[in-house]
C-alpha cells in the first residue's frame, strides 16, 4: 500500500474566522454502532417471536415452519 503524502501551507486568511470541528473518535463510533447493532438485533428478534407466537395460536404449520427457520438465524449460539 502506497503511503500518502501530506503538505500543508499556511496562508493568512483576512476573513471571517471559522471554527474546525472536532472529529468524533473511533472508540465512540464503535460504541455506538455496537449499540445500534444490538438494538436492531433485539427488535428484529422479538418481531419473530411474536410471529411464531401468532402462528401458534392461528394453528398454521406452513407459516411456523418458516418463522422458525428465520428464528434459527437468532439462536444459533
């Protein structure tokens, strides 16, 4: 992998000033999509559960068979 180079030149700026904004660190990126990834997961896998619960309760083997296929992809632990 090539290595990049980097010049800098430093002009006065006679205009109105401008604040740099910060660049938010890697370790609070991370954090928060775990966090988000997570969340989804949660949500995502409860929505099945109510599924198969539904199917349960409608008595239709078809539609059991293949939510239970989707909740597999959660418990595969």
């Amino acid at each position: 992998m090539k290595k990049e180079k980097t010049l800098y030149r430093f002009l006065r700026y006679n205009g109105k000033q401008i604040k740099a904004k910060k660049e938010i660190p890697f370790e609070l990126k991370l954090t928060s999509r775990l966090l988000l990834d997570e969340l989804c997961f949660n949500w995502n896998k409860k929505h099945v559960e109510e599924k198969i619960d539904d199917t349960i309760t409608s008595g239709d083997k078809q539609e059991f068979a293949r939510w239970s296929e989707v909740y597999k992809e959660y418990i595969w632990e």
